[in-house]
C-alpha cells in the first residue's frame, strides 16, 4: 500500500468523521433551536396569558368602581331629592293658613297641658306665632313665656316638674320623618336599584 493511498484512506476517513460530526452538530442545533422555539411559545403564551390575566383585573377593577361611583351618585341624589322635599314640606308648615294653625297649635297645645299636674305652666312658641299663642292661651291656666326657634306648634314646660313636652311642627315631622322615610323614598325613586336605607 502506497503512502498516497494511507493518505487518501486517512483523509476520506477524515471527511467521513468530519461529515458525521457536522450531522451531529446540525441535528443539535436543531434539536436545541425546536427547544428555543417550544421555550419561546411557551413563554409567550405564558405572557400572554398574564397580559389577559390583569387586563381582566383591571377590567373588573374599573367596572367595581364605576359601579360604586354610580351608585353613590345615586345614593347623593336620592338624599338632595329628600333634602328637598323635607324643605317643601317645612316651607308648607310655615306657609299654613291662620285658621289651619291655630287648630294644629290648640290641639299640640292640649296634648302637652294633659302630661302636667299642676305647677305654674310656661308654653313658648315660634316668633310669628306669639300672638296666636298668647291669644289661645287666654282659654287656658298656662302663660305665654317666650320664643324658641321652630316651624309652629309650642314647647311646654312646668316650675313644678323638671317635665318639657316638646309639640313643635319639627318634632312631629321629625317623627313621621322617621317612620315614613322608607315609603316616602320608596314612592320617590321607584324602580331604581340602590340599596340600602336610604339617608337624610
């Protein structure tokens, strides 16, 4: 065997391995390319899925809180719409005919003299009413003894007892303020979908 022919053997030998370690080489690249690629996909689906994931919570996040902004504004006109008919109504007690007064005024009048025994009877009443009441009070064994900031109706209190009736309009419509608030309101805003008491 000639020396060029061990030569040629060695190099085709050479090529052989070369060709073998450059198949190896491609197939894992391949194989670590497939990999890169599959890691990749998958961690964009991952991001993706977590991009969805808090665009969804902030989704709900602005929905809760354009729901609970909506429904306090709700809550915020429902109180104006009562405010204002509490105000209607005091404009009307004030408003009320001299005869339609003076019938309310005697009669929260009587009530408050039965709740006294004796002991000298003092009765105050809103400063437009003075007269009336001093006028009223000539049918009766109390005095007229001043002035307390009221829509109508009188305040009495006895020098025997530590006892004060308070007959006023405002402590009435106080009262059927606070049993009435729920139909009133009910009446008001049917069909609207606020819960909840609703507020003075």
């Amino acid at each position: 065997m000639s020396l060029e022919t061990v030569v040629e053997d060695i190099r085709e030998e050479a090529r052989t391995r070369a060709e073998e370690i450059r198949a190896e080489a491609e197939e894992e690249a391949e194989g670590i390319l497939a990999d890169a690629e599959s890691d990749a996909d998958e961690i964009r689906d991952e991001r993706e899925q977590e991009v969805q994931r808090q665009i969804e919570q902030e989704r709900e996040q602005r929905l809760s809180s354009a729901t609970l902004k909506a429904k306090q504004e709700r809550l915020k006109a429902r109180r104006t719409a009562l405010s204002t008919v509490r105000e209607q109504v005091e404009d009307e007690l004030v408003a009320l005919s001299d005869d339609r007064r003076e019938s309310l005024t005697r009669e929260l009048l009587e009530a408050a003299l039965r709740e006294f025994d004796g002991g000298e009877i003092e009765v105050y009443c809103r400063p437009g009413d003075e007269a009336l009441v001093e006028e009223i009070l000539e049918d009766y064994e109390a005095t007229h003894a001043g002035q307390r900031e009221c829509l109508g109706g009188v305040v009495v209190e006895s020098t025997a007892s530590r006892v004060r009736v308070n007959n006023t309009f405002d402590s009435l419509l106080e009262a059927v303020w606070e049993q009435e608030i729920r139909e009133i309101s009910d009446r008001l805003f049917a069909g609207t979908d606020v819960e909840g008491e609703p507020e003075q």
